[in-house]
C-alpha cells in the first residue's frame, strides 16, 4: 500500500487528535462544528457525537492553517477560541 493510501485510511478519535495536537477535545470538537476540520460523521450512539478525522484531512488542515506569524520563529497553527 503506498503512503497515499495509508493516510487516506488512517482515521484518528477527536481524542487522539487532541492528544497529538495538545489541546483539549473540546477545542478539536469546536473546530469541527466551525467547518475547520472535515470529519466522519459516525451513527450516534453515545450523549456526544462520534467522529473520525482522517490523517490527511488533518495534515491539510494544519498545513493551510499555519502562518509564519510569531516572533519566536515557530508557526502559528489553529486558533483555540
């Protein structure tokens, strides 16, 4: 399988990609229902909503987000509020 294939079959939790990106899952949640962050919508069975974010939506998303803004010479990524 090429590394295409992989990232389109990687599916991450909201909690994994909060984890990854260190921030709360509600933040992740939040850019998810703003139209941030493209996901799976999986059948509701629990109080809150299941989704799947898929590796390359993710990187996506990161990527067109980052802006070379801070003085510290690191990137910006997606806003938390």
């Amino acid at each position: 399988m090429s590394d295409t294939a992989n990232e389109e079959s990687t599916l991450f939790t909201v909690h994994e990609v909060a984890q990854r990106l260190r921030v709360d899952d509600t933040t992740v949640r939040r850019w998810i229902t703003n139209d941030i962050l493209p996901v799976i919508t999986l059948p509701h069975v629990n109080k809150r909503q299941s989704y799947r974010i898929r590796q390359s939506e993710l990187e996506h998303v990161l990527t067109s987000t980052a802006t070379p803004t801070q003085t510290d010479g690191s990137l910006s990524t997606l806003q938390a509020e």
